[in-house]
C-alpha cells in the first residue's frame, strides 16, 4: 500500500472538510444530539472556514493520502 503526506494548500478545503466532518459523525454520533451533530458538520459552512484559513495560510494541516 502506498501513501503520501501532503501540506494542506489553498484547493484543500473540499477534502479538508469531509474529513473533519466524516471524522466528527463517527466519533460524537453517540454523545451529540442529532439535531447538534447535524448544525456541527455542516459541510458547506466548515469547507468555507478551511477556504479562509488556507487562503490566509493560517494553520498548519495536512492530509494522508492513501493509494
């Protein structure tokens, strides 16, 4: 199996975002309510979130890439 670790750069936000929150559904489906998991993983709000970070390049992420 090959993988590669990438820097997040500006075009990221996308995978960024599914990740955070894929991630977050796993791991709080059982603590959060439905109703806040939901309004927590909002993918369009948290992709426009990492947009600004990157587009700043505030932070500092990175991504697994696995083949």
């Amino acid at each position: 199996m090959d993988y590669l670790i990438i820097k997040a750069k500006a075009g990221d936000e996308t995978a960024l975002a599914y990740i955070q929150t894929e991630s977050w559904k796993a791991a709080f489906k059982n603590i959060l309510s439905e109703e806040i998991l939901h309004k927590s993983t909002e993918i369009t709000h948290i992709t426009s979130m990492y947009k600004r970070l990157l587009d700043s390049g505030i932070g500092h992420g990175y991504i697994l890439e696995v083949d």
